[in-house]
C-alpha cells in the first residue's frame, strides 16, 4: 500500500516560482503554498493520522546563513562556547533546503488513550508535518521542486523515515504527554530537601543522616508541551532522532508537569532514614527495647535511654503503653516512607520545572544515534513521545544528549537545578549571570501571551575563609502560566544560597564549617560536638565535600521581601556580626556570642554611613568598646587586646571591614559594605514596589543588578544569608519553611559516604 503525498496544480505551482539558482538572494524563505490533491490516511496503533485532500501545504526555502525555520530543524550552527544548545538537525552552510510542510488529523480508535493532547472536545488533534530535501545551491528552484514534489513523505510511516539520505529530515509538531525518565542519586535527593523528614522530630532537634551517594532514585516525568520529533540521517545505517521544544503555531497552554516515582525504596536506605529519624541508638535498637518492654523485660538502665529515645520522637506521653507505642511507631514509620518518596518526587518535579522552564523555544530535549533496525522497533514509541521507554531500551552510548547532559543519569542535583541544564558551567571564578528565556503562547510574539523564566546567578571559586571554596547564589524567577501582558506579580521567586569547599578538614576548618551552619541556623550550637565527632568519625581524614545549602522558596520570599527593604540597620548589623569570621577565641568562637558583642559596632558603622570609619580608627573603637560592654567583660581583658587599639589584625572587626572596603570601587575608601547593602536594601524595595505596582518585568534585571553586588564576596554572602534566616523568625512561614543542610561527602570512600544535617522547627 502507498503513503505517498501529491500535490495538485503543479504546473500553475511551478509557473509562479523563479526559475533561478536555489542560491539566488531573491528567493524568500516563505515560496509558496499548494494544496494536497488526494486524501490519505495512515493506521498506527489504534491511531488514525489522516491528510485531508485540499490540505493547504507550506512550501519554504533555506538557502543562507540566517534563515529561521519555524520547526527548528534547519538553521545556524550553535557556537562552539554555547555549551546549553544542540546545533539543528540540518546546519546550514554549502546546501539548501526546500521544506514541504502540511497539517494532518490523529484520532484514535477503539477507546485508546491518545498520547496527543486535543484542544477542543472533539478528542481530534492537528498535527504538522514536514519532509525537508536537501539540493545543491547551484540546482534550479524548479527542478527541485519538480524532482522533491514525486517522492513526498511522512514522518508517522516507517518505510519514509528508514529510506531517508544523508541531510534528508522528516519531522512532525504536535501537544503531546511526552513520558521521560530522570534518575539520580539520593544522596542529591536529601541536599537542600530535607523538611519533609526533619519536620516528624520536634523542633530544635538534630537530624542527621548517613547514606551512601551511589544509591539510584528514578522518577517517571510526564510533560504536556509542544513538542517537534525530528528523524534525519548523518551516515547510511543510522539515523538521528532529535525531540525538541516547539514554538507556538496555535494558541498554547502552560506546559503541565507530573511526576511519579519509579524506584522502590531500598530496604538499606530506609533503614538509614529510620535511624537519622530515631538518633544515635538507631531503629533496631529501639525496637528492641519496644520489644522488650511489652514483654516486661526492659532493664532500669534501657528504660532510661528508651525515655530519651522517646523524647526526641516526641512520643514520650506513650511510654506507659507499650501496645499504643508499638502502634504509633509502625504509624510513624509509614509517614517516614511517605515523606521520603514525597521529598525525591518534590526534588524531581521542582527541579524539572525549573529546568524546563529555562529551556527555548526549538531547544534539544534528547538526540538519538539509533541504528536502523533499532528505529524499526522504537519507531511507534518515539512518535507517541515514549521517551522514557525509548532509553530503557537503547544502549547509552546510543544518547548524544539528554536535556543537554551525555548520560540519562542527573548528577548534583543542587538547589533548584537537577543539572540538566548545565548549571555548573555558569560557576565559574566570579561569573555573574542573568540569562532571560522568553517563551511565547502564539506566532505573534509582540502582542500574543508570553512567558518569561530568569536564570540568575552569582558565583565564586578560589579562596574560601582560609581554604580552598566558593559560593554560589541563584535567583529564581519565572513564570507558571503565558500571560498577554506579564508583570512582576506573575513570577515565582526563589533564593538559593550555597557555600562549598574541598580538601581535608583539620580541627579549625571543621570548627569553622560547623559555626557556618550554626550562623546559617542550620545547626544549633547545642548540636556542636555531636556533629563534629559524627564528621570525624565517618571521614576519617580523607579530603571531603563540603556544601552548606539554603533555599526559600516563594511565599517566604514575599514576606521577606519587604523586610530587606525596609533598611533597618540594627538588623543587618546583626546578621554582619553573627558572619563575623570564626575562631579559637572566645570572642568569636560562638556566632550568638559573635552578635551580641559586635553588633552595635556595626549599627554605628552603618548608622554613621561608613563615615570615618578608617581600619585604624574602627580598631580603636572595637578596642574602646569591648573594655566597657558588658558582655565582653566577662570574657577578660584579652578580647580588647586581640582587637588591638590602633591596627587591623588579622581577623579583627577592622580586619574585616578593611577587606571588605578594599575589595569595593565603590562609595568610598571605607564604605563597601554600607553601600552594598544600600543597594542590597534598593533592589529589594525596587521588586516590593514591582509587585505592588504590576511593573514590567524588565525590572528585574535591574533588581539582579543590584543584589548581585552584595553577593560579590564571602563575608556578605554569609551575613545575607544570617540577615534572612534572622528576619524569616519574623514571618508568618516561620523558620521551618526554609530548607537548609549542611553536606559531607567523602569522595575517597567507595561507595561514596555522605551525611547530611539539619535541625527540625517548630512548624
């Protein structure tokens, strides 16, 4: 049976082209239109696609540098630095195309659950397809198109795509429910994500969890999308499958995002999480003692270790009803699973949102080598957008490209990224990076809906606090729906803070790490010592990761927002203080005792505007303050020794407000501080006044300008993130909605060994 398409009225088609060079400037990329002589319908899988004899066909020509195809199969190479973009399926250079695209009908058959998303309530779906023939510049536009309009193709007929040549290409858009598949490690599931699990402890209590990195989590994604599948061949016995974003021909929906978790729970790790959630006795030991105290056998001793364990789980009020307590344990157990798998889907389906929402128009999702005789098993799947199943079933070697990674597996998977979209490569020594994508919901991008995602990033390497390190911050913005006129009110927010640093921990870079997390209110500092001998004990020496992570996500940063903005200086000059660096000395061995004693240092430097505040002078007035504070009394007379009456020495206050100075170009000698946090307090107000006002969102990019600059060294990267920690205590979220962890992975240990630390709020 033939497949073939024909076009009627040739002859009168062929009379209104030029008779000239496919080379020829004068030829447009939009030829003609022509109508499709008879019907023709193709059966595949309970599916009808049926072409509609009269079906207008758009014929277009690509021919030079810069001509634009709708479809993104033909086009410019991606330049080589462009490290988050595929280069199209057919680059132009030394041929041209002539594409010949018409729209078709699927409908299916039988009651089948069709995988193409209708608009309307007839259940019938418009598809387009295109068949692209490659010719040589110097060919006539009409013997190509006399020579193409005998062989024309489709994309959903098998035969057609096998007997494809080299720099031939059939394609096909449509909204389709295309499946993927993501797996990761749940080592990366837990970083930044832990709130699902530390909120089953009662608040102020220390979770921490051991894991080995290696272990495997997969999620089956569903994406509802426009979406362009593309066959073309490189070489004879292979083709290539490109799956791509599609740009608007119609008016578009929001792209819809479902996620299911694929892998069960390992029986190994669960049984780590049981016992970060139980603390140092773990859970076997613990059912034991359950155990034994229904039996009546529990020993003076066991009871009282049992009555701690108990009150950490918050179970205490139990204790006498060791039936009751059974009972609530396996209730408690079943919410840790719960919370487990709910944590990865959250991880999996935020980041993938996040990721996607950063993608283009015409982007690469995935790009395939397949082999003949593997496309004549996958081809089906592949048209009904089976991604995931398509790569259970294909050798890796096989993927060119996953969401721009070499292999199906997401490794760091921090903050709100899973590392699809290479994240990392915008982490360079001091990269800043605001990247806007635009998404549009129709073909009339200025005045149709539109939909705006930020990638906006801050980032540092080299040296950290005495060590080797960085940060990095991402702002997150963009927007779930398209809108016809979007404001700021439209965006989602978020703030994602990071502090690595590698090598091996001595004594004071481990003190140091913990009073990080301490100031970061991701520890307590009642939590101290555990932590440290937890962290010795499972690193053993070796050289280490180190991440502490901070993540807010929107409706915490609305409330924060106005609080930055109101520029209250004693509330900075606390969280200034609190960053203060660490060290051996009483003074700054604890960041509680850090605030209360340096502090109202800071409010004058901040209320005087940085006036005068030279490092001699702002020596002599640490040392002159800490001989009369009360608090710093009681510590002797070393602490005004060690900040020294007319010096900045190492690591002093004026130490500190000297580097901090001397790394800004800005607002004088002394004052880089007070003058980033102006702007720091600026932007802030500028996005509050956005939102009240319904502003464009171009500001933005202004807003990221500011902020940017305050997050330009480590000592305000760390008092940011006190400031907000500090005023989310203030907020109706509450602390316990932000996520924070601090991270160690010992990358010698085979399988990798990580742990991972927060401490529950009240919530």
């Amino acid at each position: 049976m033939s497949f073939e398409w024909k076009l009627a009225s040739l002859d009168e088609l062929k009379s209104l082209l030029l008779s000239t060079p496919l080379q020829d400037a004068q030829i447009r990329v939009n030829l003609a239109t022509a109508k499709v002589e008879q019907p023709l319908s193709v059966g595949l899988e309970a599916l009808d696609f049926v072409v509609d004899g009269g079906a207008e066909v758009a014929i277009e020509a690509f021919n030079s540098p810069g001509d634009v195809d709708t479809e993104g199969v033909v086009g410019d190479a991606a330049a080589p630095q462009d490290m988050t973009r595929l280069s199209p399926p057919l680059v132009l250079g030394e041929q041209a195309w002539l594409k010949y695209a018409v729209r078709a009908r699927t409908k299916a058959r039988g009651g089948v659950t069709i995988p193409f998303v209708a608009a309307g309530a007839s259940g019938e779906v418009s598809l387009l397809m295109a068949d692209y023939h490659p010719h040589p510049l110097t060919e006539d536009l009409r013997d190509a198109l006399n020579k193409d309009t005998k062989n024309l193709r489709l994309p959903v007929v098998l035969a057609h795509v096998l007997k494809l040549q080299p720099k031939e290409a059939l394609c096909f858009q449509a909204r389709m429910r295309l499946e993927a598949s993501v797996s990761m490690q749940w080592g990366d599931a837990f970083t930044s994500n832990l709130n699902a699990l530390s909120r089953l402890l009662p608040g102020g209590t220390l979770l921490s969890l051991k894991t080995t990195v290696g272990a495997a989590l997969t999620g089956n994604v569903t994406v509802s999308d426009d979406f362009i599948v593309t066959f073309s061949r490189e070489q004879p016995g292979a083709l290539v499958v490109s799956v791509q974003k599609g740009a608007a021909r119609e008016a578009k929906l929001a792209s819809a995002i479902g996620v299911s978790i694929e892998s069960a729970v390992d029986p190994q790790l669960f049984g780590g999480v049981l016992d970060a959630i139980v603390g140092l006795p773990g859970a076997t030991q613990f059912e034991k003692w359950l155990d034994k105290l229904a039996a009546k056998k529990l020993g003076d001793e066991e009871k009282k270790l049992l009555r701690l364990t108990l009150d950490r789980l918050g179970l205490s009020h139990h204790e006498a009803d060791a039936v009751a307590l059974k009972t609530v344990w396996e209730e408690q157990k079943a919410k840790t699973r719960q919370a487990l798998v709910g944590l990865a889907a959250e991880k999996i389906s935020a980041g993938f949102q996040y990721e996607y929402a950063r993608l283009s128009e015409r982007q690469t999702l995935a790009r395939l080598e397949l082999p003949d005789a593997q496309v004549k098993k996958l081809h089906t799947p592949l048209l009904m957008g089976r991604l995931a199943h398509v790569l259970k079933q294909v050798d890796p070697s096989m993927v060119r490209s996953y969401f721009h990674q070499d292999t199906k597996m997401v490794s760091e998977a921090w903050g709100f990224a899973l590392g699809f979209s290479k994240w990392q490569l915008v982490q360079s020594l001091g990269q800043k990076k605001l990247h806007r994508v635009a998404q549009y919901g129709s073909p009339d991008h200025v005045h149709g809906p539109r939909r705006y995602a930020f990638l906006g990033v801050r980032s540092y390497e080299g040296g950290l606090f005495q060590g080797k390190g960085g940060w990095s911050i991402d702002f997150k913005c963009d927007m779930d729906e398209f809108r016809p006129q979007p404001t700021v009110r439209d965006f989602n927010y978020g703030l994602y803070l990071q502090i690595h640093r590698n090598g091996k921990l001595t004594d004071a870079t481990l003190r140091q790490v913990i009073d990080e997390a301490i100031v970061w209110h991701v520890l307590d500092d009642a939590d101290e010592e555990q932590v440290v001998a937890q962290i010795k004990e499972a690193t053993k020496g070796q050289k280490v990761d180190v991440r502490l992570e901070v993540k807010l996500a929107d409706p915490l940063i609305r409330e924060l927002m106005p609080l930055v903005a109101l520029g209250q200086p004693e509330l900075f000059a606390q969280a200034l203080a609190r960053a203060m660096p660490w060290d051996t000395s009483s003074a700054r061995a604890n960041p509680e005792f850090r605030q209360r004693v340096y502090a109202p240092l800071w409010n004058s430097y901040l209320q005087e505007k940085a006036k005068d505040w030279t490092p001699q002078r702002a020596a002599q007035r640490a040392a002159a303050w800490l001989k009369q504070d009360p608090i710093a009394k009681g510590v002797g007379a070393a602490v005004a020794y060690w900040e020294g009456e007319g010096t900045a020495r190492p690591n002093t206050f004026a130490d500190v407000l000297d580097k901090n100075a001397r790394h800004a170009d800005i607002g004088g000698q002394y004052g880089g501080t007070y003058v980033r946090w102006q702007r720091l307090v600026a932007g802030m107000a500028q996005l509050r006044d956005g939102l009240q006002q319904g502003r464009d969102p171009g500001i933005i990019e202004s807003v990221f300008e500011e902020l940017e600059e305050f997050w330009r060294l480590s000592f305000h990267v760390k008092a940011f993130g006190a400031l907000l920690l500090g005023l989310s205590m203030k907020t109706v979220q509450g602390l316990q909605a932000v996520e924070r962890t601090l991270t160690v992975v010992a990358p010698a240990d085979e399988p990798k060994t990580q742990l991972v630390f927060t401490s529950s709020r009240e919530g």
